[in-house]
C-alpha cells in the first residue's frame, strides 16, 4: 500500500528529500508520491515523509 499527498499540501517541499525510494516529487501545485514507488519506508520505524510534514494528519494518507 502506498501513501498519498492530498491538496492539503503547503507545497513545502520537506517530504522531497526524505523518501529513500526517490517516490516524491514536485507536481503543479502540491507534491505527488509515484503509487509504485512508494513502500511506505518498509522496514523502517517511521514514515519518513510523514514524519517531517509539517500537515501530514491532513497532507498525507493512505491511498
């Protein structure tokens, strides 16, 4: 299962750089998380993603 980026991103970028699988990156407006990339940071204690957006409750869920 995967995550993904709502339109309640802020745009902030702080998720980009954070995702070991290279599944983030910069859409029109708001982030976008690639579905067959993403493994939700599998075997890891956080979602790294998750753990550094500033809106994650609303910004990112699960697809």
């Amino acid at each position: 299962m995967a995550r993904k980026i709502t339109e309640e991103c802020i745009n902030c970028g702080a998720c980009e750089p954070e995702c070991p699988n290279e599944a983030i990156s910069a859409g029109d407006d708001i982030y976008i998380i690639d579905p067959d990339k993403c493994d939700e940071c599998e075997g890891r204690e956080t979602v790294g993603c998750v753990e550094v957006c500033p809106v994650a409750d609303e910004a990112i869920v699960m697809a």
